[in-house]
C-alpha cells in the first residue's frame, strides 16, 4: 500500500513540474520567481493562485540575486556564501557555474538581452563585473574607493544605463553608469540606509528600490529627481529586500513576511499577497508571457563588432576584452598581453583595487599588468628568480598563490587551509621555502614553495604580525607587530633566538627591507607616516623620511641607491635617495590601492646556496637554515623523530624491526612450504571452532540465570502491589495486571523557565524549555525552576544593585564585573530587550566577559570587521556568519540591542532582534 502511495505521490511531482515548465516553454504564461535564502530553493511561483514550487535544483547555499533568461529559458542566480554565478533550465536540467574566478559575495544579478551579457555586483569585493551569458570573457567595469558594497543592480540595455544600490558605514546611495561602467554617478544619497533590491518602471520613467533599514519602498525619476515614499507600514520593521516592477503593480519581498506582496506603484491601493510558505525571501522575478518586449541596441547584431565583450552606452557601444587581453587601436579587437622580459632591474606592485600585479620599469616608469587571472585583492608579494615564480597573498580569498611572471600554466594556489589574514610573505629562494605571517590567527607559519608541509613556526607572544622578510644567507628572518605593543622582532629561521630590535616610539610598522651592503634594515610606519631604518642588532636608529600628509604606507624595497615605497592611498610608487639630501621622485603612475611591492635586481646578485640548498639537507620535509647550520623540521601535526631528520605523526610511536634466530625459509622446497601452509590453515580452523562452541555455551547459560531472576523479581513484585496504582482484574479464571503511571505535571510555563538552545532556536527549530547544564527538557522538579530572570544584570525598582546580582549564563548569580554601576548610569548596551537596560557599557561592550547575555558576545570591537560577528560562547558557533557578518543588516541572532531598540512591538515578526520569549513550543502529548 505504501508502495503504491509512494508512487503517486512521485507520479503527482512529476506531473506539476511538467504543467508548470512544459507550458512555460510556450512564453505565454505569467509566473514569479523568488529566491529563498533559509529554503536553500528558487521557486516558481503562479501569479494568480499562488501555487508554488521549488526549482528541482537540488538544495542551493545562498541564493540571492534572482534573472530570468525567457529566450533559453534559463534561471541565473548568484550564491553569496559559494561566491558563484550559476544558471539552469526550469526544469532543473544543465545546470552549470557561470562565474566563480573573482567572485567572492555577488549579492545580484542581471541580464542584458540586447548585448548577451549578464552584470552582478560583488559586494565583499567591491566591484561590479560583467561576462558573456555563458561566463566567458568576465571582468570588473565598476570599481570605486567609494562604491563600498554595491547590493542590487537594475539594466536598461536600450538606453545603454545601469543602476545600482550601495552602503556601507559611510553613508548609502543610488547609483548610475553606462553600461560600459563610464560617466558613474549619484543619483540620491540621502534618505537612505540600507537600499537593497532595485527595479526600473520604463512605462512611467522611475526607479524603485527597497530599503532594508528603514522599512520601506521608495521611487524616483531615472535621474534621481521627485524621491517619493511608496509603501510603508507604520509600526512594522519588515525587512524590505526584492523588488520588481510590471505596469500598474510592484511584486517585493521582505524578510519578515512568508508571502510575495503585491502593491499599485502609486502610494494608495488595495495589498495582495501571493503564495505562502517562505522563510527568508531575496530577490524575485516576474516574467509576463504575454508582454515581452525585444529590445535591442548597439551590440545586438553581430555583438557589434567586438571580439569579446560589447558593453552598450548612451549614443553607442564599446568594446571590452577579457582579463590578460588589451584591447587593440582598432578598438574592436583583444590581443593576448605580452609580458616584455626585463632587461633590467624591476619593482613587482600588488594593486588590491585593481585587482592586478603589475610589473613596473624602474627606468621609465612602464607598467604591464601581468596575465594571471581573476585576482581578487592580491596583497604581499615576492618573487622567486630561479623559475620565474611570482608569489602572492590574497586577504579576501584568503590563500596563497603562484604563477608564472607570463602567466603560463594558469594559477596555482599553493596555502588555502588554516590561513586568514596574510599580511606578509617573504621567499627564501635557497632554502626552496616560503614564510608568510597571519595577523588574525597571530602565527608565523612556513612551507615549501610548493605549499607542501606547512608549520606554525612561532604562535607565542605575536600581536597581528604584518611585514616580513628573510636574510636567508645569515638565517635570519625579520617582522613587524601591529599590536598593543608595536615592534620589530628578529629571529632564526628556524624560529629560535628570537629577540627584539625596536620597541619604542612605533604604532602600526608595516613593510620591511634589508640593506645588505649597508647591514642595516628598514621599515615604513602605517600609522606614523614614516620610514625608519636601524643596524641588524636594533642600534644606530634612523629617522629616513617623515611625511606630514596622510600617507599610509605600505610596502618598502631597496636597491643600492634608492628606498621605493607605496602608499594604499596614494596612486602612485615612489623613491628616495638614500645618501646625501634625501630627494623623491616618482617612479611609476596609474595605481588604485598599490600594497606591498618587491624590486627584483636583473641578474639576481644575492647567492642561491645555503646549506639546505643541497638534497634538502637530509630533512625529510622541511630544512629551516639558522646561523651556522639547519634544523629539520615538521609539518603541523607530525613530529620530528630521534634521528633529526625524519618525520611521523604525533602521537605514534615506532616499532624497532624484530630480530629472529630462526633459519630462513627461503631455500626450503616448494612441497615442504606448501606443508606448512596446509598445516597451519587446519590449526587456524580448529581453534576458531572451539571459540565458537565455547561462546555458544556460555551464552546459554547467561540466558537461563537472566530468565530465573526475573521469575523471582517478578514473584516478590506482586506481593508488594499498592492498591491506588495496580488493579487486579479477574475474569473466567485468569488473573491480569493493569499499571496506571502517576499523573505527569505539566511543563513549566515560559515565565516560569525560559531556557533554551540557542543554536536551534536561532534557526527557528521549537525546543522546548531546556536545562542549560543538561541540556534536556526542563520539568516542575528541576533546581533550575527558580532561576525566573533571563541571564544579565537584572535591576529592581529602587534601583539597588546590590540586590540583585549578575547573573551567567545558567542563571546563577557571579561576581559583579568590576567598578559596578551608579545609579544615573544610563549608558545603553547589549541587554533583555524587553527588560531593563544595562548600564555596563563603560566596561568596554558585549565582547567583555561580563556582557554575554543569551549567549552571545562580540568577537571583536571593531566596527566593521569580518569577525564581529555574535557567537554562542560555549559552542563558538554563529549560524550567520554566511550572512556576511553580524555588524551588517544580517545580526538577528537572539535578543540583544540598544536601549533605543530595547522594546519591539508585541507579535511584531519582522523585528531585527528577536524576542526570546515568543516562540511556539507545542504542549506536549502526554497520552500517547
């Protein structure tokens, strides 16, 4: 029966996915698509019924930006948490990646039907980029100091413009450029928090776009004229996010609702809902079968000319090519980039706006960008002479990577693991090894140049090391510390002598050389806007060079007459004279955010051996020079073995190969061999039979005692029965036994006891009321039952703090935090929001251990790093972090907020900072 169901069920499924996507292929139906982040599905949705079904797509991370390709019928949707650009049929069939090289966190997407392109904006790169349909011939059009986190974009490919929203803690804006990413420009900067979806009316010559912040839709001309409020309802925080626009309607979405709305684009209007069911709805599309216009425009016929890419603009087209091509005189042809050999010595600059490498003439100033792909935001550099290897770190990809100076053989990424925040790297180019520090996990690690075998080499007493770089014929290695403590270190390569040069008069030292004819080592200050130098024992310090503006300095490089530095603000590279009247000149023009550089003499005049130059040195992984000699050593994990040179897993141990006295049996004869063998298997035989029948036996006997003690417990049972439980039954002869369990209490209310598990109820999963220590269901008999207050400090009428002690995160009363609070301390926090507020802000915010309310603290105190994001401080998890980051739209986890914020309306869903004391649990069933 069940079997037959099943098949029915499957034969129905299949029956609306062919209605649905069979008859699409006509493109005379009206149907949404809505991207649903929580649901992990795309959805086709019916316009008038509200019918909805998920794409059979398979379970999608992260959703967002949403396009719909009516010709080929294909769905294009990006991925913010896989950092892709994906297309598919309807009907779930071919479904391939569009884009992923250089794409980090595309939030939306957008189709050009006139020129056959598809746009999406990145907003953790920065950047808005555009490829053919298929993905080819990808590449960034937009990129803007100022441009921040572009969100939605918005085409019209007829008249050659694109429209975008964009924020950041700056400020928030609605933006314009030709298609081509010329003539950018603000339309409306004001009024605006955080502008999400946003769609063209061409019937009425508006804009319309959803601002998340402010819980509203708002419109204005396409010149950014006549900004109008269109929907808002009083009192609701819902989350505007998607929103598209079709004749006299808007169709949006908004986070806190489960249904598509629709509304008149005038202000004034009846509200319809359409569908049911969502979570966490993003962006949408509505394709009307019946009304689809063609559009065309200058790169619709014979993609106007071009050889890659044909980019419309008002009045015409232009003609791009794809990353390593450049585009010809002629304007419409792409050539492969030649990377000329250099004759001469030449600087190495990590442009992370740019998102390129250039390599630069120190003579004349000329710059090529080298052929090596889709970077992302390239930061240290360095470069090995010996095979033509550049080596770079990426701070958003979060890796290590190689390629050829030509860019043969593509891109190698060498270090994706346990890497964050690589500030430094730095090649020894005898030893065959690369160094690079990590200013997040405040490590310095090492590996071969090939990646293999990597090693925190020094993990002690770092504060966000930053700069770099190697004395590999002496053993030495040098670094710059950012933190608390700011200084310069110098150790062995091996990671022992360690000492410090510098600890004075320092505040963010970045970029380090070293003069090798003068033995002195330089460095530049981030903060100081300063460029110092001192001799290799930390004596005889320098002032170099002292700028007075704003210059932040970055990376430094010496040759025999000059010191070459960058600056991520200033667009150029520059360099000093270092004997007599120091004189600056400029080297080379044209950078974005020029970062660490490298100058890399031709022919190399520094020597290639040292003493693990040679067959490693007997090291079986990694050789690590030191003065005077070289030390083995291991990867993470695996320990060096008695020997010193070999390697084997920690823990394990080695066993000495066994020694026998027995004659060997390699000359006995083949009938003797194949005797022994014989002999052997019948032994092996008999001895297993004998366990068997022995276990067997045994088993037996175990059951035979088990049966006869029940006997006995069941008889002494029976003659201590208590009337009020048992009822004795008799009936034709036979006497029977009915047990009735004592009445069950009911469970505690939520004001009673409000503990619950943090990770589901993040996730919205009911969980009932639940013990923190055991992490189980709450009952009337629990200790934890008079614990009435949510965890954090709870205040009483009169303001006595003494009363009423600070609660963990069990309930139980602590220690107050230190320098306890006054009464007229008002100061807001993260607190209950639907309590009292916590005057603790002075102590520094949530991220102190005294501000863990619910769980939840604050990683790190700054504003808009990666890492601020809340976490359960037990399980160190955070179900957002796909999100983007908590400091952003995205930290709804579990109840905390300002004072200003701290009471949200009864039963409002849509509210930022969820209450903890409305969710639905069921009553449990107690009679089955």
């Amino acid at each position: 029966m069940e079997d037959k169901l099943g098949s029915k069920c499957v034969f129905c499924t299949v029956v609306l996915y062919f209605l649905l996507f069979q008859v699409g292929a006509t493109d005379s139906e009206s149907f949404l698509l809505v991207a649903d982040r929580s649901l992990k599905a795309i959805y086709h949705v019916d316009v008038t019924s509200g019918a909805n079904v998920s794409l059979p797509l398979g379970e999608l991370p992260d959703p967002s930006g949403l396009d719909y390709d009516h010709v080929t019928d294909h769905v294009y949707w990006s991925d913010v948490s896989e950092g892709k650009i994906m297309r598919a049929y309807r009907n779930g069939t071919n479904l391939e990646v569009v884009a992923e090289n250089g794409v980090i966190s595309p939030t939306d997407v957008a189709l050009d039907f006139a020129g056959g392109n598809v746009y999406w904006t990145d907003s953790r790169a920065y950047v808005i980029r555009v490829a053919r349909m298929d993905g080819e011939y990808s590449r960034v059009i937009v990129r803007e100091a100022e441009l921040k986190a572009p969100q939605g974009i918005a085409l019209d490919p007829e008249n050659g413009y694109m429209y975008w929203t964009s924020y950041w803690n700056t400020g928030a804006k609605i933006e314009r450029a030709a298609m081509d990413g010329s003539g950018n420009g603000t339309l409306v900067n004001t009024g605006l928090k955080w502008p999400q979806g946003i769609a063209i009316d061409m019937q009425g010559q508006r804009l319309y776009w959803c601002d998340g912040g402010f819980h509203r839709i708002m419109s204005s001309t396409l010149q950014g004229g006549d900004v109008i409020e269109v929907v808002s309802i009083t009192g609701l925080s819902l989350g505007y996010f998607g929103i598209v626009v079709e004749d006299s309607y808007m169709y949006w979405t908004a986070w806190a609702l489960d249904h598509i709305t629709r509304t008149p684009k005038t202000s004034s209007g009846q509200i319809h809902t359409i569908g049911s069911g969502f979570r966490q709805m993003m962006d949408l599309h509505f394709h009307n079968g019946s009304a689809v216009e063609v559009i065309s425009n200058a790169c619709t016929a014979s993609n106007g000319g071009c050889d890659h890419l044909c980019l419309a603009r008002p009045g015409g087209r232009t003609c791009a090519c794809d990353v390593n091509w450049d585009l010809q005189q002629d304007g419409t042809t792409c050539q492969l980039r030649d990377v000329p050999t250099p004759t001469g010595d030449f600087l190495l600059v990590a442009d992370s706006q740019l998102d390129a490498i250039f390599q630069v003439n120190i003579t004349s100033g000329a710059k090529v960008s080298l052929p090596l792909g889709h970077l992302v935001y390239p930061l240290a550099i360095d470069f090995d002479p010996a095979t033509d290897y550049v080596y770079w770190s990426d701070g958003l990809l979060r890796k290590i990577s190689r390629a050829h100076r030509n860019g043969s053989g593509g891109v190698e990424d060498i270090v994706t693991n346990d890497i964050t925040s690589p500030n430094g790297l730095a090649v020894d180019f005898v030893g065959r090894n690369i160094y690079w520090t990590d200013s997040e996990r405040d490590v310095i690690s090492v590996a071969k140049l090939d990646g293999m075998y990597v090693k925190d080499l020094i993990s002690e007493h770092l504060d966000q090391p930053h700069g770099l770089v190697l004395d590999a014929q002496n053993g030495y290695m040098y670094w710059a510390d950012w933190g608390s403590e700011p200084k310069i270190e110098k150790a062995a390569m091996d990671g022992t002598e360690r000492t410090t040069l510098v600890d004075t008069q320092l505040q963010q030292p970045t970029g380090l050389a070293i003069d090798f004819i003068e033995q002195r080592l330089y460095w530049c200050d981030w903060g100081q806007h300063r460029i110092e130098s001192t001799d290799w024992t930390g004596g005889d310090r320098t002032l170099f060079i002292q700028h007075n503006l704003q210059t932040s300095l970055l990376g430094i490089a010496l040759d025999d007459a000059y010191v070459y530095w960058s600056a991520s603000n200033v667009q150029s590279i520059y360099r000093i004279t270092k004997v007599h009247l120091p004189r600056e000149t400029t080297v080379s023009e044209g950078f974005g955010q020029p970062k660490g550089i490298h100058l890399q003499r031709v022919p190399s005049v520094r020597s290639e051996m040292n003493v693990c130059t040679e067959e490693n040195a007997g090291c079986q992984q990694l050789c690590l020079v030191r003065p005077g000699g070289r030390t083995c050593a291991c990867q993470n994990g695996e320990t060096l073995q008695r020997d010193g040179l070999s390697c084997r897993l920690s823990g394990a141990t080695t066993t000495p190969p066994i020694t026998t006295n027995q004659p060997s049996t390699s000359n006995l004869s083949l009938d003797i061999k194949v005797g022994i063998s014989v002999a052997g298997f019948a032994l092996f035989i008999l001895i297993a039979s004998g366990f068997a029948i022995f276990h067997f036996v045994k088993k037996k006997r175990q059951q035979r005692e088990a049966d006869r003690a029940r006997d006995r417990e069941y008889a002494t049972a029976n003659e201590a029965m208590e009337e009020e439980v048992y009822d004795v039954i008799r009936d034709e002869g036979f006497i029977s036994v009915a047990a009735f369990p004592p009445p069950v209490p009911a469970p505690l209310k939520r004001a009673e006891n409000s503990y619950l598990d943090m990770e589901q109820f993040a996730m919205k999963i009911p969980n009932g009321y639940e013990d923190p220590k055991t992490l189980k269901q709450a009952t009337p008999t629990d200790s934890i039952a008079k614990h009435t207050q949510q965890p954090g400090y709870q205040h009483d009428d009169d303001m006595k703090h003494d009363e009423h002690g600070y609660l963990d995160l069990n309930g139980v009363r602590a220690n107050l935090p230190p320098s306890g609070p006054t009464e007229n301390d008002i100061d807001y926090d993260y607190t209950d929001p639907v309590k009292k507020p916590d005057p603790y802000q002075s102590l520094g915010g949530s991220y102190q251990q005294h501000h863990e309310y619910q769980g939840l603290r604050n990683k790190s105190p700054k504003a808009q790093s990666d890492d601020h994001d809340y976490t359960h401080p037990m399980r160190k998890t955070d179900p957002y972090q796909p999100l983007g980051g908590s400091y952003h739209r995205h930290n709804v986890y579990q109840g905390l907020s300002k004072k200003a914020k701290n009471q949200p309306a009864v039963g409002n869903a849509g509210q930022d900072y969820i209450q903890p004391n409305v969710v639905n649990i069921p009553e449990p069933d107690y009679n089955n």
